[in-house]
C-alpha cells in the first residue's frame, strides 16, 4: 500500500470520531431492562443477517440477547421453524438516510468532514415473527431511528457520545420490548402444554 493510502487512512481514521450521533423512537425505558424470570422452556431463533454493515454492535447485542437475555431457560438456533415449540425469526432492514442527506455525505467526506452533514432520519426497522408449532402466530415491528452529524469541528465534543444511545442499547431494548409484547403468546402455548 503506497504511503499516500496509508495517509489517507490515517487522517480519516482520525476525523471519524467527529461523529456525534443518538438513537431515538425505540423503548428507552427498557434500556438495561432485560425479562426478569425465564418462566418459558425453548425457545428457537433465527436471526437474519443485518442488510448493511453494522458499526455500532447491534447486530452482536441482537445476537447476545437471543443466546442469553430471554425469558426461556434455553435458546437454540436454527434455520426454519421446527414443527413443534416456539420459534422466532428476526429480520433487521436499515433504513437509508435522505437523499440530501446521503449526497451531502459524499460532499462531506470529500472535504475530509469541513462540510458538516447530518441526518434524522437513518436507522432500522426490526421485525420480529412469532411460530408456534409451525404456524405463524404475530408479527412485531418496531423502527428506530439514528440521528447525528459529522463535522471536523465536532471533534472536540465527541464525548457526548458516551451521554447518548448507541445502537447496541437500541436494539437490546427494542428486542426486550418484544419479548414483553409477545408474551401473552408464548403464555398461551405454556398453558396448552
């Protein structure tokens, strides 16, 4: 690699953490709030790759809390429904920013971030479907959105991000939100055992 790449890498490594960015509309009370007993036997999952490349841990914090943070004494992986038992397939889509927002990015990064740009509407939309033996049951969807800023200038104040949401939190908290919707259906099939 010529030292002008190597350059290149090492000033934009530099300015990436003048980045400044928050996560908003997901269930914030639920932050740090995973289910409290595992009163349900099983659980099966499948957890669809995430459709971009995730930066801030989501899709590892999505996955840690499939293997451990569930209201079920035991989770196990798989690929399709199994024929009987609870099963839940996740489905994470990003949600793009603007348009002016994505073509002031290019502008910004372009001018090694002298050219601020943010966005308030980027984020994820996660889909949780519930199977209970074999036969869909429901569907939840929840949408949560990234709001931030880059900006050369921003440097010195990119500690606000420890004061803010990262996107692990989010999706850690919108998947213990979903347990806690779903549970009059993983209930139901207790009670049928």
């Amino acid at each position: 690699m010529s030292t002008i790449k190597i350059g290149f890498v090492l000033l934009f490594s530099a300015l990436l953490p003048a980045c400044i960015s928050t996560y908003r509309d997901f269930p914030q009370d639920m932050v740090n709030n995973p289910p409290k007993t595992k009163p349900y036997d099983t659980l099966y999952y499948n957890l669809n790759p995430f459709g971009l490349l995730s930066t801030g841990g989501g899709e590892e914090a999505l996955r840690t809390v499939f293997r451990q943070k569930t209201p079920f004494v035991t989770t196990e992986k798989v690929e399709k429904a199994p024929a009987r038992g609870i099963f839940c397939s996740v489905e994470v889509l990003y949600k793009p920013p603007t348009l002016p927002a994505l073509a002031f990015g290019y502008i910004s990064a372009a001018t090694l971030t002298i050219l601020p740009v943010w966005s308030n509407h980027d984020g994820y939309r996660l889909t949780y479907q519930v199977f209970v033996n074999g036969e869909k049951k429901k569907s939840f969807e929840y949408d949560i959105t990234r709001k931030g800023g880059v900006w050369i200038l921003a440097l010195p104040f990119a500690w606000i991000n420890f004061l803010t949401y990262s996107e692990s939190e989010a999706i850690e908290a919108t998947t213990y939100q979903f347990f806690k919707d779903s549970a009059p259906i993983f209930a139901a099939y207790k009670a049928a055992k």
